[in-house]
C-alpha cells in the first residue's frame, strides 16, 4: 500500500491509549447483542456499485481513472460517493462526511452494492458517526479489506448484517479473486477455500478440525478496535486475520494483546492468511516460531497461509457465517450461502 498502515497504528496498544487497567470483559455491556443474522441480497455483474472511500483516498487520478475502467469492464454501474475522491491529508475528507457517504449509500434504493475503493487508515474515527438503524433497515453487500475490518466488525456487531472480507475497488481483479468474488455474491455458493497447488509459505500451525462463526480482519485493525463496543463477541468463533509491513515483534505485541483481552482463549479456530512483507530482521524471531510461541498453545486447529491477504489473490469471505476449518488440509468452508 501507498500508505503504511505503520505510520498510524505503531502507538496504539492499549497502553498508549490508557486502557491498561480495562479488563477482558469490561466492555461486553456495552456491546449490542445481535440475535440474529442478516442476508443481504444477492447482485450479478450488471448491478449497481456504490463507490465509497471511507478511509484514505485514492491520490493518483489517473489510478482511481483505471480503477472505473476496470470496474465497468467488468460489468459494473457504477456510483460515486459525493466525497469518494475528496483528499484531507491521508484521509478521504473528513469523518462527517466519510460517514455520510457510507450511509447514503445503503439508504439509496438505486445501489445493490456497496464496494470501498481502498484501506488505508480511518474507519475507527467514523464509527461513532454511522446511523447503524439506517444501515440496518436497507441491508445490502459491503465489500473491502484492510482498514474496512472496522466496519466489517462494527455493522455485524450493530446490526447483524454479513457483510464481506474481499476486495477493494482498486484491487487486482484477477481471475481467481474474481472467481471467489462471483461464487459468494453472485452464485450465493457456500464456497470452500482451499491453497493453490503452489503455495509453498502455508504450513499448519495445530492439527485438527473447528467450525465456528467467521470473524477477524486486518490484525492491526482489530487490535486498535479493542475496548471498544464495536467488536462482536469472539466465543467459539474462528478467528482470521492478515497484515502487511508490520515486524515480527509488532505482530508478537498484537497476538498478545488479543490474547491478554482473551480473545485468543475463547476462538475455536485459527486462520492467518498472509503477512505481505512482514521481515523478521536481526535478531528477531520469524513468523512461524511466532505462532508457534502464541497459537500453538490454545490447543485449538490453526493454519497460516490462507489467500486472505494484501497481495493479489484474495478471497471473499462472508463476515458472520459459521464456517469449518481444517487445519491440516490448510482449507476452509462457509457452511450457508451468504446471499439471498
């Protein structure tokens, strides 16, 4: 990415944000309690797309130019955010604004869909600004990755409505992310997820089988949501997670604050897809003694190398649904279609 998701997240453990003292269980009152889940309806390449940018902007225009050409060769209508291109630093404009647009988009009966067209950094400040009652009443496909974990999380918590880990508007969209794309949204496939024949970074981290509800994101993302009421509950779910340019010990802290706000003690799954250019450097431990230090010891099924990721093949995943994962296959399965 342009932008280095380090910049803005190296300060913010929870000691940096004065949470120290927060217990693992001190914001669950404060979470809404979602009964049940909400399917929005199905789309095919011919329907309306939304186009938002609710964290940073698109800076080169002739690469938000390519990214419509794209989109339109696919099929795609598209309709712009008012502040979709709207620039204020690393921003996409301002937090108002990048709310309204999120919301405008579910309210307006002419869009199917609702793709962000990149990460970035600043989907947390919007949270407390989204009226969850709107987005709630007009359920519909939201669709990006990265910093869009905190809306995946927020909107599943607030309202129960799945929505989907895959790409962004100026994604790479190759055959195979269009592949998983089209299944899940389009062919309302309960699709299973196994590794092309030529990864050879995948290994398993604990044997086994687990089946619980699909949740997680950017690691980084979550970490910072922690202490918030915007996370759902994490019991028996099977966690998932990505990164990109973060360091090992970076990632060692993260894992830790999970698991030290017990998050890691209750998941019955574990799934890292891919950290792209995380070096371990000098003196430092890599990523597999890592997990093997971290995961390894939740006796729970858990694999790395999963095509979830900031590189080009990227699968979409149904935030919410129960899925079933094989640690030793290094596969998983979402048990329901995600569509209507």
């Amino acid at each position: 990415m342009s932008l280095s998701r380090k910049q803005f997240l190296k300060n913010t453990s929870l000691a940096s944000l004065g949470l120290v003292g927060l217990s693992k269980n001190s914001c669950e009152e404060e979470k809404t309690e979602v009964n049940e889940l909400i399917l929005p309806n199905a789309i095919s390449w011919g329907s309306t797309i939304g186009l938002i940018a609710p964290a940073s902007p698109i800076y080169d225009a002739s690469q938000f130019d390519e990214m419509i050409i794209t989109l339109k060769s696919l099929g795609f209508n598209l309709k712009l955010g008012k502040h979709v291109q709207d620039q204020y630093g690393y921003l996409a404009g301002s937090d108002e604004d990048r709310a309204a647009d999120l919301v405008d988009m579910f309210k307006d009966s002419e869009i199917d869909a609702i793709l962000c067209v990149r990460g970035g950094w600043g989907c947390n400040r919007i949270l407390d600004l989204i009226d969850y009652e709107a987005i709630k009443s007009n359920p519909k496909p939201l669709i990006g990755f990265s910093d869009i974990t905190s809306l995946h999380n927020a909107v599943l918590s607030k309202t129960g409505l799945v929505s989907f880990h895959g790409p962004v508007g100026k994604s790479d969209w190759n055959d195979f992310t269009k592949e998983s794309f089209e299944k899940v949204l389009i062919k309302k496939e309960k699709q299973k997820y196994s590794l092309p024949s030529n990864q050879a970074d995948a290994f398993t981290i604990t044997s086994g089988v687990a089946e619980g509800q699909l949740l997680g994101g950017n690691l980084s993302v979550l970490v910072a949501m922690m202490g918030s009421e915007y996370l759902p509950d994490f019991t028996n779910a099977i966690l998932f997670l990505e990164d990109v340019g973060e360091d090992v010990y970076r990632l060692d802290r993260m894992l830790t604050q999970l698991k030290l706000n017990g998050i890691l003690d209750v998941i019955s799954g574990f799934i890292f897809g891919k950290c792209t250019n995380c070096d371990a450097g000098a003196n430092s431990l890599t990523l597999p003694q890592l997990l093997n230090d971290t995961i390894k010891p939740l006796k729970i099924p858990a694999f790395y190398g999963a095509m979830i990721s900031h590189e080009e093949l990227n699968i979409t995943i149904p935030v919410g649904l129960r899925g079933r994962m094989d640690a030793d296959n290094k596969s998983f399965e979402v048990l329901s279609a995600a569509v209507k």
